[in-house]
C-alpha cells in the first residue's frame, strides 16, 4: 500500500481558498470529483506546482511532475468542495493515513468555523 505524507503547499492552497471565499459547500463529490480528463485539462494550462496546490496527499517515492505523486484531491480544481475534504478525511481514516486524515479533518473545521457551522450542544 502507497504510504502518503502531507503536502504543506496543498494545505497553504486550501487554507487560502477558504479565506477568499472559493468553495462549494453542499456537492456530491462523486459528480464533481474531477476524472483523468479534467486533470489533464488542467495541467495543459497550469504547472505541475498548481497541480500539486489540489492534493493533500504525496506518495512517498513517486517521482515529482506526475500524477502517481498526488493524492487526496479536495476540489474541483476551481474550488475547494466540502465534500472533497469529507471524502479525504474518511479516504485516509479508511486506510489509515493518519497525517493526511488530520489535515483534512482540520481544514474541514476551519471551512466550518469560517462559515459559521458551529455544534449546537454546550
């Protein structure tokens, strides 16, 4: 099994997309998740640096500039997807990618507090 350590500049990228108020916060992530084609859309315009911004994970021992390097995709390449972070946080918990669960668990809450999600108890 692939072992994932966390990328700070994809954590960076989330925190800032949060901050400038660029995320969808009800989606069904199976529908907007992007496929291999939208991903290789993507980087026909941008760098492999903008790419990378979108995974919260990095596979340990993948060569930089390809796409076996980056896992954990958290939005639309557009926008940051609620539901993305939800999918990285259960995705990681299920295979037990501690740090990469954590950081999306965090960004979640921050996206949550940011937008006035708050728990009802005490």
């Amino acid at each position: 099994m692939a072992k994932y350590t966390v990328n700070p500049d994809a954590v960076a990228h989330a925190r800032s997309l949060i901050d400038h108020r660029q995320y969808v916060l009800e989606s069904d992530w199976g529908q907007v998740q992007p496929g291999a084609a939208e991903q290789n859309a993507f980087l026909d315009k941008h760098d492999w640096a903008a790419y990378a911004g979108w995974h919260l994970g990095l596979t340990d021992g993948a060569a930089d500039e390809t796409k076996a390097r980056y896992g954990f995709i958290y939005g639309d390449l557009r926008r940051l997807h609620r539901s993305g972070l939800i999918a990285c946080v259960y995705r990681a918990s299920e295979w037990r990618h501690k740090d990469v669960e954590l950081a999306a668990h965090d960004l979640l809450q921050y996206l949550d507090d940011r937008t006035g999600l708050r728990p009802t108890r005490g």
